[in-house]
C-alpha cells in the first residue's frame, strides 16, 4: 500500500523472507521485495535480495549475455505479467520506472578488490517491502540501480540512511529507510539483522531475519551483546574494535585453544559489511587461519579453499572460532561480545556464474588490499546487529535461534522526539470527564491499606487462637478469688501493712466471723492481731471462768489468769481503749516470747516459780523480756479498765459468791489458790495515734468491751469454761 501520513504511532515493519537459501557463493536466506507495483495489486515484479548494511540505494539484477532466464530465476529475478525476464524491466516496458541514467555503484573499494566499480542504470520507481500485494509498504520515487556485475549474482537491499543523487536530477532522494520514516510507516531510521544459518537444524536451516524499525527480542542473546557508538552523524559505518580472534578444537580431539591475534596482531577495526560474504583480516591473521584449517591461498582469486583430506580434518576437529567484539579494538570501553562460529559456517560453496556447473568449496577469509577491515555477512550468521542512526550506535549480539522460526517478539524502536501517549481518562457514570490519576491512584492505595488492615487481623485472631489450642489442657489463667464458690471461709476486707497471720491462727465460724456461735448466738468478731497491739507469748489456751464473782480485794482477771494445769499455756491481750457496742469479749492467740524459758516472772523475782510450776503473771513493768516501744500496746485507758475491774468484783460474781481467785475448767479440776495475784497495773507505754484509732470496719484494729457487756459475759449460766475460739 502507499504510505499516508498516519496520526497513530507507527509500528515496525517485518521483512518477509523468501524461504530458501539462495546465492552462488554460499547459501544465504533471502527476503521479498516488489518494484513498480504502483497500485498495490501485485503487478509490479518481485525480487530475492540480501540485505546490505552499507548501500543506501537498492540493487537488482539486470539484463545480461551472459545469464539466461535459469540463470536469473536462480539470482532471485521474478516474472513480470505471469512470463518469466532476465533481469528488472524498464522503460518502455515499465509504466512507472524513470530513467536516471548510468553510473558506478556506489559500493565500497574492498568489494571490487581495486579493479574499478561495476557500472549499473538508476531510476526512480515504486519500491515495496514483501511480495507486491495490497499488504506491501511501498514507497513511491526510490531509487534502483540494475547491474549486470557477476559480483553481485543475487539483489541488495539497501539499509543505509544517505540521500542519493544522480544524473541531472537537483534535488537528493531519501533512502528506502529514512522514506519510510519519513512517511510515518515505521516509527525510526533503524533496524535488526541477522543472516540466519544453513547449516542449522541438520542442513535444514533456519531463515535470516530482517526487521525495520524495531528488532526481534526472541533472536538476541541479552547476556552477549555490546553497544558501541558510530564515528559521527555523518559517518555511520558499522565500525567496531576486533580484540582478540581465537581458534577452539573439539576438546575430545584438542582440548587447547589457540589465539589467532595475539602473537601478530594486538587487536584491529574492521567494519560490517553484509553486502558480501567475506571477512577481510589482516595478512597474518589469515595466515594463522589457513595453518589451523589446512587452508591453500589461490593468488590469483585471492580465495581460501580446502581439499578433500582438509575438509575432512577440519571436520573432525570440528574446532569453532570467537571473535571478541567491542568498541576499542584494545579492550576498552564498556564489554564486549562474544560471537562463536563453528567449522560450518566457513565450509562454503562458491559456483562460477558463467554456468558450467563446478562448484569450489572455499574458506571466506581475504587478505586487505589496502588496510581496510571487514567483517562480512559470514559473520552475521552467528550475529544480531540492531542499528539506530538516529542515536547513532548500534549494537552486536549474539545470535538466538527459536525453535520455531515463526516466534517472534517484536519490539519498537522510537525516534528521539517520540513521546509516549498519556493514558485516556477512564470516564465516570454520566459526569462529562473521569477521575484523575490521582483519585484513582488515591483509591487504589485505599483499598490496599483496608486489605493489608483486614490481613493483618484476621493474622492476628489467627495468631491468638493458635496459641489457645497450643496451651496445656489444665491450663487456667489465674484470676480474683471466686467468692461465690469460697463461701464464708472468704471474707474481703482493708489490710494493713502490719496485719499478720500466724500458724495456727483460728478459722473464721460458719457464719464469717471469728468466733463461736453457740446456741445462734455469735460471741463476735475476732480480727487478727497487730504486731503492734500485744506482747507476745505462748500459744493460745482457752482462759478458766471463775464460778465465784470477783472479790473487791483480791480478784483474778480474765484476760491473765491461766489453769495450774496450763501453766505456760495462757495470757491476755490487752485492749484498746474503744469498742463496738455490744461486742462480748474476745480471746486472741499469741505466741511465746523469743528466749522464755517456761516460767513467768515479775520484774523482781525471775527464776522464782510459782506453786506446781506454774510461774506468776508478768507485771507490765517487768524489765525481762522487755519488748521495745514499738511493740507494747498503745492504748492508755484499758489500764483504767484493769484497775477498775479488779477494785469492783462484777454483781454476778458476788451473787454466786466467788470470793477466790480460782478458776475451773471442765478438763483440769486443780485449784490455784497457792497463787497471789495483786491487782495488775500497766505503765502506758506510748499514745495511740489517729491510725491506731479502732473503726467499725473490717480492719484488725481491737474494740474494749463496755462494762454492761462484761457484766452479761460475767452472768453467763454456762459456767463451764469456755472453749477455744478456734476450735
């Protein structure tokens, strides 16, 4: 189709390939184009080319004496019209070809080895990449140039860039290349190529590849390659920098590896060239090749060729060879690649074009006439070169062959004006626009943030439900006291730092108080004791009532008297000065003072026992024993309390006429009358302060008992002693 100016980015254009392997000094994989199909519709006259990375013109065969129409089917000529020609047709058999006139071709100097360049006719007419069909890119007022030279048996596409002007034409024409980028067909001067291989896939082949504007991702090694940079915007030739060629046989037969540069050249640089298929060294370069592949030199041909016994040696050595390519011929620059050919792809053919049938097997290596290096399209057979002329570099890679020579992965390569189009805002319901990137990137990192949220919860949940089953089965985390299954064994109340709970303290009576509860009736609580509200002394033991009332006289207490048969078994606690109303006396349990020996002494008879020793009450005043300030009872009235009791004998006591001091108790019937008690007297020791102040609550501070309420605890029937409260 003709090319139109086209408001799209243009794609990259893939050139057919024909399918087979063609040429007359090797077999090479060959591509379609059409010349003079004005209208698209297949009319015009096809061809079988091989690209040249350094002609800007194309180059077709033309008619020639000594090339008859087999001759030009095999040079890759096509019919014209269903009838078979000899070469491109021309005016007056052409409708679209204009005549330029003769001129040399504009091929290098090394192609014609010094002779002068062959001759050819130009025009200007209709070019097109594939077979001329309404699918074919063509552009109009190319130049063609038909030759008749023997060097050139097959067509050369021209990739170069330049303008070409000739004959009396004052205006230049655009390359093939740069018209296409020019009319917007391809989206940059650029392309890839690679030559393909027959020797691949057992003489089978795989076809060469040839791509405009872009290249093929599935042929190119990405770990093998090098970029290097052209000489200038004017000189875009293919230089690169050769440092260092190496010889490898097989390691079953030679397990070294030679260099074929080292010893003679130190590296050099050589140009790509595809248009031929030779590879132009220094002279001792290629004598280094001939002495590892038994070459012979032909001086008059100036070709490299094998005998019999050589190929067949060449052939079990099977040796292959590297070219180590990069942009300074001395190892700088950034890399290199690392081309590898094996043996097969120097074993070539040639076959003379005057006919006759014989056919050389040559090796394509020449000697420079004149300095110049080239590394020709034998080269490419292992090699991807990609070339941007508007960046002006290129790159070398490693050839990649798919196992499907149909594969492929095109990519674009874009000018350097090229701007990538902005994404079309998506449009909202029925708003005249869409949100905008921002809102919709607002919104994606949104619902990323809830899922991450909502991720790490459900991890979480996951995480403690986990560690529940992994714990032991009688596992219980500890927790308040149940109190409803404690019952009244538990009761909650203030606790002092000085509260203390000795062993063998009473338990609490069924209804959570210590006491007893005897007929319903509960004798009152009994909170524990402080350090600071009593002396110590023995273990508890349950006090003797007396059966008389208390003599005015001569009165025994009930808070100090013990049985002849306690001895050492009772005391009293003191009080303090404040009650509860209504509370019937208590009993406390205390424990023995550190370092007593048995007996209880006064202030100034120690060591004197009392009768069946016993030992007498400890006066209050006593210095044995002698507990520190801290530690006697702070209280000042409960010593009013004592005097007063043993001064006035209870109305109980008198009634029932008690006049001893004894006390009985329903186990021990011995009397204690031996025993003279004078009335007590306590030296106060120190003033209570406001937190030795008894409160009604549930702390272990002491209430005195009133009067009234030991007159009703002195006219208790019961005369038998009581028991202990802890029983």
């Amino acid at each position: 189709m003709s090319p139109q100016k086209r408001a799209e980015t243009p794609k990259p254009q893939i050139v057919d390939t024909t399918g087979t392997f063609d040429g007359n000094d090797g077999e090479w994989s060959t591509f379609y184009i059409n010349v003079g199909d004005k209208d698209n519709n297949g009319g015009g006259q096809n061809f079988k080319v091989l690209p040249s990375t350094w002609l800007g013109v194309t180059v077709v065969p033309f008619n020639a004496d000594w090339c008859d129409q087999d001759c030009a089917q095999e040079r890759g000529v096509g019919q014209v019209k269903g009838s078979p020609v000899r070469g491109l047709v021309t005016s007056p058999d052409s409708t679209t070809w204009k005549d330029s006139g003769v001129a040399d071709l504009a091929v290098p100097s090394w192609d014609f080895n010094g002779t002068s360049a062959p001759r050819a006719l130009y025009g200007l007419d209709y070019l097109g990449i594939g077979q001329g069909s309404s699918k074919s890119w063509i552009v109009p007022e190319s130049y063609v140039a038909g030759t008749q030279s023997k060097d050139y048996y097959l067509g050369l596409f021209g990739l170069g860039p330049g303008a070409t002007n000739v004959g009396s034409r004052k205006d230049s024409v655009d390359s093939f290349i740069s018209s296409m980028k020019r009319l917007d067909v391809i989206p940059s001067v650029s392309y890839s190529y690679t030559a393909g291989a027959k020797y691949k896939n057992n003489q089978i082949g795989v076809t060469g590849s040839l791509i405009l504007g872009g290249y093929d991702e599935m042929r190119i090694n990405p770990d093998n390659r090098v970029s290097i940079s052209m000489p200038n915007d004017k000189n875009t030739t293919l230089v690169v920098g050769v440092q260092d060629i190496s010889h490898k046989p097989d390691v079953n037969v030679d397990a070294n590896v030679y260099s074929l540069t080292e010893n003679n050249v130190k590296g050099f640089s050589a140009t790509i060239d595809s248009t031929l298929p030779y590879l132009w060294l220094p002279d001792k370069v290629c004598d280094q090749f001939a002495k590892r592949f038994n070459l012979k030199y032909d001086n008059r041909t100036n070709f490299y060729s094998t005998d019999i016994s050589g190929a067949q040696n060449n052939a079990q050595l099977n040796a292959t060879v590297s070219f180590r390519i990069g942009q300074d011929p001395f190892g700088g620059g950034s890399g290199y690649a690392n081309i590898v050919l094996p043996y097969s792809a120097f074993d070539l053919k040639y076959k003379d074009p005057s006919g006759g049938g014989n056919e050389t097997r040559y090796f394509p290596i020449r000697k420079s006439p004149d300095g110049r290096f080239v590394l020709g399209r034998t080269l490419l057979q292992e090699a991807y070169i990609i070339v941007d002329y508007e960046r002006t570099n290129f790159t070398v890679a490693a050839a990649s062959f798919p196992n499907n020579p149909s594969d492929t992965k095109v990519i674009p390569i874009y000018d350097k004006s090229y701007v990538p189009p902005t994404p079309t805002p998506i449009p909202t319901g029925g708003g005249d626009g869409g949100l905008s990137g921002g809102a919709i990137a607002g919104i994606v990192v949104g619902i990323l943030v809830v899922a991450l949220g909502a991720a790490f919860a459900i991890f979480m949940w996951w995480k403690k439900r986990r560690e529940r089953k992994a714990a032991p089965p009688d596992y219980k985390e500890a927790t308040e006291i149940d109190t409803s299954a404690a019952g009244n064994e538990v009761k909650h109340r203030r606790v002092s730092e000085l509260d203390s709970q000795p062993p063998g303290f009473p338990k609490p009576g069924p209804n959570g108080f210590y006491g007893d509860n005897r007929d319903g009736k509960t004798l009152g609580p009994f909170p524990t004791i402080s350090e600071m509200d009593s002396p110590p002394a023995e273990l508890y033991s349950p006090p003797t009532v007396a059966s008389t009332p208390h003599s005015e006289g001569n009165s025994t207490t009930d808070y100090f008297t013990a049985g002849a048969k306690q001895g050492r078994r009772s005391a009293a606690r003191e009080t303090s000065n404040s009650h509860t109303p209504g509370t019937p006396p208590f009993f406390t349990p205390i424990a023995e003072l550190p370092g007593d020996d048995g007996g209880y002494r006064t202030g100034a008879e120690q060591g004197n026992a009392g009768p069946s020793g016993q030992g007498s009450p400890i006066s209050r005043s006593s210095s044995a024993h002698r507990r520190d300030p801290s530690a006697t009872p702070s209280q000042n009235n409960i010593d009013e309390v004592m005097k007063r009791r043993s001064a006035e004998p209870s109305p109980a006591r008198l009634a029932a006429g008690e006049t001893s001091t004894e006390r009985t108790t329903g186990q021990d019937k011995k009397a204690e009358t031996d025993i003279e008690e004078e009335p007590l007297e306590r030296r106060p020791s120190h003033t209570r302060g406001l937190s030795d102040t008894t409160v009604q609550s549930d702390t272990t501070v002491v209430s005195q008992p009133t009067p009234e309420e030991l007159q009703q605890w002195a006219q208790t029937e019961d005369e038998q002693p009581r028991r202990p409260l802890s029983e």
